[in-house]
C-alpha cells in the first residue's frame, strides 16, 4: 500500500469522519479480501467493487442527507440491515462470478460432448462407407 | 452291303425337323441316321432335294479330326473316279461335307485282283484324279483299302475324299512312304504328290498280294527293315508278278520321292513299260552307328535321331564327314557338315543341340522331315500336333508344347526349309511361323492356338463341347448362352483355353481382332477375363443380347466390385451390373467392371476419406484429454460478465437511489 493511500485515509477520516466510516465498515470484505488475495491482480476486488458501489449508494444518501454525521453514520451501521446487505453485496458479486463460471463450464462440457458424438458419427459414416476390405483386389488405377 | 448303308432314297418324313440339317438350301441331313464312316470320317444319311436320284452322304468331321484347312478349294477338284464333295458347309455352326456315296464295297471287303486289272481299274483312274490335284496343287493322302471303292465288274474304282480328315492320319503305314512313316500320324502334314503315288504303289502291291489283312500291324513295326532293305522289297519284294509290273511297282515304291514316277506317268500304265527304279546311293563299307551297321544317308538320318550318343561320337571325330566323302562321294554334304562341326566344337558342347542335329540330319537326308528333340514331324502338320497334344489323343516323346515353342522361336522352321528339298516347305515354314507370331505363342499352354490358326475347319476341341464340332464363333456363343452342359469341375471361369483360343482365332480370322491381347487381358479372376473376351465378341460379332451368359457369369463378378473402396459406388455398380446382365449386354457389364477413370476417381475419394478420418481421429483425442476446468481466458471473461454485473447494478442502484 502506498503511502498516500494512507494519507487520504487519514484525510478522510478527519474531515468526513461520518462517510469514512460507514464506507470503511461496508467496503470491509473488500478490505479482506484485497489483504488475502494472494493472486495480487486484484481482479476479485474490482469484481467486488461495483456491487459494494450498488449496496453503499442508499445509506450514502441517508447520510448525505443528514449532512454526514458521525452519529447518523454510527446509527446507520448499527442497523444490521445496512451492514448486512453492504457485506451480502460482496457476496453477491462472489456468487455472481462463480455462477458465470459453472455456467461456463456446463457449456464447455455440453460442446464437448456434442462434438465428440458428431466425430463418432462422421467416423462410424466413414468407416461404413470406406470399410477396407482384405479380400479387396488390386487395381493398376 | 455298301451300297444299302449309303443308300440315299430312304425317306423318314417322321422325323423333326430338328434332326434335320439343310446345307445350301439343297441337302438335307438326317442328324439322327448314322451311316459306316467314309474314309474313318462319321457319316449320315442325306438326300438331294433337286435330284432324288443322286446318291450322297454327309460327312461330320469330328473335332479331333477336322476336315483339312484348304478343303474348301479341294472339295472343287472334280475328277471321274473321285467321289464329289458338292458342298462343304458352316451354316449349322459346324462343318459338313456332302459328297457322292460309294459305288460299291471298299477294297477292304477283298476279291481277287489280276495284273491287268489292278493297272486298269485301279493305278490309271487314281492316277488320274492324282494328276487333276497335283494340277490344282493339292495331295489327296488318303489313299488306303478303307477308302477307294470298287463299283465291280469292269468298272474303275473311285477314290474316297482326302479332305475330310488331316492329311495321312488314318494311313497305315504300310501305304506311307518313309518320309512320313517315321512321322506319329498327326505330324505327317499335307506331304508331296510323290506321297500319294507311293501310296498308290503300295495299293496296288496289296491288292497283288491278295489283300491280306492289315489292321494288326503294329505302327513302325517294319520302318527299320524299309529302311534296311527298302520300302519295294519290304512291300512288294516276296510277290510273284512280271517284271513289268514289278519295275512299276519298284518305282512307285521307291524310298526316293524324286525317283517316283509322276501321276501323268501312270495314266497310261497297263501298256507303258519300261518303268525304272533308281536305287540310293549305298556306300559297300558301312559305319556302325550303336548296333547297326549303316550302308545310306537315309538310314544314318534315321539312326542317328535314335542313337544321338553314339552320332555324336562319330560326328566329333569326323567319321561321317569321310564316310560320306570317301564312301558315296557326297563332298558337298561332308563340307557342310565340316561347316556345322566346326561351329559346334567352337560352341564347346559335348552332345549336339537339338538344332545342330536338324541341321545335320536335314544335310544327310534332306528329303526326310523335321528332326526336334526327338520328335519326326513336318512343319505343316503343326496345327494337327498341337490338337492332338492338347487333346491328348496321342502320345509323344517329348513334351509336344515346349518342343513347338522352341521350334518357333529363332528361324529354326526358315533354317530347316532352306535345307529340305521337299516342295512347298518354304511356304509351309513361312505360314507356319506367320500363324506363331500371329497367335502370340509364347509358352507350351500357348500352343493350342496353332490348331485354331492353321486350320479354319477345326472345331472347339473343348472336352464340354468337343462333341459338337462347332467351328464358327457364333455356334460356340450360342451354345454357351443356352447354358447346357456349361459346367466343368476344375474350370474356373466360364471358358476354357480351348475355347478362348478357339473364339480368338474366329475373330482373328473374320478381320475382327489382330493379336491375341486385342480380346484377352489380365483380369483378377477367370470370370472377369471371360467377361473381357465375351464382351468383346458380342461387340464385333453384333450378337444381340446373351442373356444366359450374363447370368452364368454375374454371380462371380462380384468380387470384381470390389476395387470399388465406396460402398455406395459398389452397391450402385452392383445394381447397374444385375440390370445389365438382366439385358444380356455383356458389353455394359465389361463398362461397368472395367471403368478405370471411375476407379481412379474413387481412390481419390478414398484418400480424401482417410485423411478425414485420421484428422476426426487426433481431435477426437484431444476431446477427451481435454481437462474439464475453465482455461484462463475464458475465467477472465466471465471476470468481466461479473463486473458487467456488477456496474449494471450498481447503476440501476443509483438510478432507483434518485428517483425514489
């Protein structure tokens, strides 16, 4: 992490004490996660990071709307349904990515399978068709 | 007797009219009376339909003896005391000869015979019918007891047809000369004018001898004493006659063909006297050659073909060059055999070759026929060997096939006429040799085509259909498409080699084809190649439909389809094939087997398929070592759905967010 992440951190949290607070609390999966992805490309937390977007943009406005205090945002946080659908949010972008694979991979296996039938069958035609025949005889053609 | 088994008049109007046979719209032939063989040739019952007097027969050659190749131009000789041939006739699919009944009883049947009358009834009217051939160019060579016939009282005998079987087949050797008896009696060919008036001469000597019966004379039994002591005094030399007649039959008996009076000579016998016969030359010290001592040329010929191991001794060390020079002062004959040893010792062979030993035997006889490995022949009796050794009718000393074969090859046939004296052989040789190169003989199975080739009247000498005696192309189709009697153990295909040959040499001889491999080929099996030839005749021979072949053939052509490697082309080749043998369009069938643009094109497909196939095979393969897992792109691709996702609900989030 660089140092300047730190810094706006450290900003944020002194001027928009209530915003930083209610975005730390929800964004903490994708603070898990960014800290144990061991691949380091960070795709899983940009996968994340739209849904987190979808799950903040109410209580966001909730808070805006009571001019970013920090006992609106505590308030906020303490309903468990704010902090649940922020964190189910991570899951859902989890899920939505698993599921597209699984998907992926039914398909992969149906093409294969349905190609190696076409194979058998082009195969099997082939063979009826061209079936070597010992007692063939020679031709000068 | 005879004149009741011959007798033409019989009518049988209860006969079908498929036993009956009309030769040139005017004789018919009653298939189903058999009348006692004329001149050892079958005969039957036939009657002239424009004169019910005039008394004939039908002669059927059969096919192992078939009527002589030039008997068409014969059967035109006419002469008084010759029985007439008034037709020869294919138009059945085989031949028959119509000629005149016998007059009366053969010689056979015995009488007495006086000098005067044997001169008058006998020698001067064969004599006659002898000069009217030798002045048409033809021999008669059937001049025997069995077939001159003596009409009796004072009347001349009539001679029997010399046509209707091969030349001297039947003779006995008794009425041979010894240029042809030493010959087995297929090989002893068309002969000389000279044959004949020997044979009369022996005749004559027989019937003068009381007619005594010949038949248990063994074949060669008196060749070596004729050749010891002459043919006259073997013959005629124990007879009580005149000395006139006795110088006649001297003469005509003479083992020298050119001392032989000439028919002309005898036409008036009875009142010529003053025949001479020359003696041959006889050294008074002989050369003993194995056992036998040897005073002529003729006979150390003859020995030396027998013993060849004890010639060639006396050859190598030059015996015979200085018998023959200081002996009978034949210096032209010892230089040339100086000639041929000197060849044969640069040659460094310890026994002669069998073409050296033709060469020397046709130097020290040069009136004898052909000496090959063996085996007496002359050249024009080829065609008449080869039958009979196909057929095997006869046995040989040699293997008959490659003897024939290696007397074609290399101008020995040219090398033996330049040195005969014989009459006609250049043109003998010439024909022969036409006939093997025409033929394409190139192996002893081969050989089979001369008789075809050198004889038109021989019919099909195949077992299954040598009863027939079909001697045209049509007859032979005919019979095949009827489908009797096709079958033979042992024959694989449809044909046999007689009967290709035989089909061969019709078409070769109709201007249709030109060489044997026009109508033959190499096919995968007999059938097809029966195929080949059979379609080809139906083709030139405009034969319609053969229904009956194609049947008999289709079923063992299939296996002909299978050069076809698609099955669809082979299904479809099938169907177009049973259609076609349907038809009878033998034509078609040989297409529809033998389409090599079809075959080429199917191989191609074939490779284009097996390529396929292979290609099917690797990604088949790879299909299933294929892992089931996600590859990376595609894992990064459904990343991106999941962002897309993702924004998209984020923004529907944000948009719910403002307008509620």
């Amino acid at each position: 992490m660089k140092w300047s992440h730190g810094l706006v951190c450290g900003a944020a949290l002194a001027w928009l004490p209530g915003y930083s607070l209610l975005t730390g609390v929800l964004l903490l999966p994708l603070i898990m996660v960014y800290m144990t992805d061991a691949s380091r490309s960070q795709a899983m937390v940009q996968m994340m990071l739209p849904y987190e977007f979808a799950a903040l943009v109410h209580p966001l406005h909730l808070l805006w709307n009571e001019d970013g205090s920090l006992d609106t945002a505590v308030s906020l946080l303490l309903n468990p349904m704010t902090s649940i659908a922020g964190w189910l949010a991570a899951g859902a972008g989890w899920f939505v990515l698993e599921m597209a694979l699984l998907s992926a991979k039914f398909i992969r296996q149906y093409q294969a399978r349905a190609r190696k039938a076409e194979i058998a069958a082009r195969l099997k035609e082939l063979q009826d068709e061209w079936a070597e025949d010992s007692s063939v005889p020679e031709t000068s053609a | 007797m005879a004149d009741a088994d011959f007798a033409a008049d019989v009518e049988h109007p209860e006969e079908e009219s498929s036993t009956r046979i009309t030769i040139e719209g005017r004789y018919v032939v009653e298939t189903t009376h058999t009348l006692p063989e004329l001149a050892r040739c079958p005969a039957y019952v036939a009657h002239d339909t424009l004169s019910a007097h005039s008394g004939v027969v039908a002669l059927a050659p059969p096919a192992l003896y078939p009527a002589r190749a030039n008997a068409q131009k014969m059967a035109r000789v006419r002469s008084p005391h010759l029985l007439t041939v008034h037709a020869l006739d294919e138009a059945s699919g085989s031949v028959w000869l119509v000629c005149d009944a016998p007059p009366g009883p053969a010689l056979t049947e015995g009488s007495t015979w006086s000098e005067i009358s044997v001169l008058e009834r006998v020698i001067e009217p064969i004599a006659a019918v002898l000069h009217t051939y030798k002045e048409a160019g033809f021999t008669h060579r059937a001049i025997r007891p069995d077939n001159v016939f003596d009409p009796g009282g004072r009347f001349s005998v009539r001679l029997g047809p010399g046509l209707a079987s091969p030349p001297a087949i039947f003779q006995p050797d008794r009425f041979e000369s010894l240029s042809s008896v030493i010959c087995v009696p297929a090989a002893r060919g068309n002969g000389t004018t000279a044959d004949d008036v020997f044979s009369l001469g022996a005749l004559a000597a027989w019937l003068l001898g009381g007619c005594r019966p010949y038949g248990d004379e063994q074949p060669g039994a008196f060749t070596e004493e004729r050749m010891a002591r002459s043919s006259f005094a073997v013959l005629a030399g124990q007879l009580t006659l005149s000395p006139d007649i006795m110088s006649l039959l001297a003469a005509m008996l003479s083992d020298d063909p050119s001392a032989r009076p000439a028919p002309r000579d005898l036409l008036n016998a009875a009142d010529r006297k003053g025949f001479v016969a020359r003696r041959q030359a006889a050294a008074a010290i002989p050369v003993q050659i194995g056992p036998v001592n040897v005073h002529t040329t003729r006979e150390l010929a003859w020995y030396a073909a027998r013993y060849q191991t004890e010639f060639t001794g006396l050859f190598r060390r030059g015996v015979v060059e200085r018998w023959l020079s200081h002996e009978l002062g034949l210096t032209q004959a010892a230089s040339r055999l100086g000639v041929i040893a000197k060849d044969g010792a640069v040659s460094g062979d310890s026994s002669l070759s069998p073409l050296t030993l033709m060469e020397i035997i046709a130097v020290l006889d040069p009136s004898l026929p052909m000496f090959w490995d063996g085996l007496w022949f002359w050249p024009d009796a080829i065609g008449h060997l080869s039958a009979a050794a196909a057929s095997g009718a006869s046995t040989f000393p040699v293997d008959l096939g490659s003897a024939l074969v290696a007397v074609g090859q290399g101008g020995k046939l040219a090398r033996f006429a330049q040195l005969s004296v014989v009459e006609g052989q250049a043109m003998a040789c010439q024909q022969v040799q036409m006939a093997i190169r025409q033929a394409d003989v190139g192996k002893p199975a081969d050989v089979i085509r001369l008789a075809y080739f050198l004889n038109p009247f021989q019919a099909c000498l195949s077992s299954r259909c040598a009863d027939k005696r079909f001697s045209v192309a049509w007859a032979l189709l005919q019979w095949l498409n009827a489908g009797q009697n096709v079958d033979q153990p042992g024959v694989p295909g449809l044909l046999d080699p007689y009967m290709t040959a035989f089909l061969f040499a019709c078409s070769h001889r109709n201007g249709l084809v030109d060489y044997f491999d026009d109508i033959a080929g190499k096919d995968a099996s007999a059938w097809a190649s029966d195929l080949r030839v059979l379609a080809k005749l139906q083709h030139l021979y405009v034969t319609g439909p053969l229904p009956g072949i194609a049947r008999k053939l289709l079923p063992h052509l299939t296996s002909s389809l299978k050069q076809w490697r698609s099955r669809t082309t082979r299904t479809r080749r099938g169907e177009d094939l049973a259609g076609a043998a349907e038809a009878g369009d033998l034509v078609r069938m040989f297409e529809l087997l033998n389409d090599a643009a079809a075959v080429a094109k199917d191989r191609e497909a074939w490779l284009v398929a097996r390529r396929e196939a292979r290609t099917l095979e690797i990604a088949q393969a790879n299909l299933t070592q294929q892992s089931a897992d996600v590859p990376p792109g595609m894992r990064a691709e459904m990343f991106r759905v999941a962002i897309a996702v993702g924004a998209v609900s984020a923004i529907a989030s944000l948009c719910l967010e403002i307008a509620l």
